[in-house]
C-alpha cells in the first residue's frame, strides 16, 4: 500500500515545519490529491489516522481533490477527465494530461 509511504512523507513535512515554526502541535494538514495521482483517498484517510504521533497525533486531514484535465495540442480544446488518457472530441487527437495529477501539501494549520 503505497498510501501509507505517502503518508509518512506528509507527515515528515508536517514535522518539520511545525518544528521550524515553533509550533506545539500540528491541527491541520490539507492535501491537494489530483483524481489521476493514482492514490486511493480512503486509504489515505486510513493511513493518516493510523500514522498520526507526535506533533501530528491529533491533527486532521483535509484532502482536496483537483479534478483531471486535459488539453489539445491540435486545436487547443481543454476537456476535464477523468482517464490518465483522453481523445479530443474536437478533432480526434490524443489529448495531454495538464491537470489532476498533483498530490502535494497545500497548507499546515499549527499552533
């Protein structure tokens, strides 16, 4: 289950700031998850909660979810996706993945 590196990584970050900070603990952590990143948020969520210590130990996550994207490079048409491959109903061509990919910490809420 690779959620749970991921979530390692996160609250490595998480850790590290609230510690440059000065923080005493960590309350919040939101997280960009693009629907292509190939990342199951429920098992993230899981992970997360099981993953909480320190800092982090009673700190929530926020996932917000950024939807997939694609742009022509034919006729330059922008269509939203939901498939890491996509054909422009414009014109046929195949489609480049320009949104929905991310996966990456959006905000830290410390104290």
């Amino acid at each position: 289950m690779h959620e749970m590196t991921i979530v390692a990584n996160v609250l490595e970050i998480a850790h590290r700031q609230a510690t440059a900070a000065h923080a005493a603990r960590i309350n919040r952590v939101v997280l960009e998850v693009g629907t292509l990143a190939g990342v199951e948020v429920e098992s993230l969520r899981f992970c997360f909660g099981a993953a909480r210590a320190g800092l982090s130990a009673h700190a929530e996550l926020e996932i917000r979810e950024v939807p997939g994207h694609a742009l022509c490079p034919g006729c330059g048409a922008t269509e939203d996706v939901s498939e890491p491959a996509a054909v422009c109903n414009a014109c046929g061509r195949v489609m480049e993945i320009s949104g929905g990919r991310e996966l990456s910490v959006a905000s830290l809420n410390v104290d």
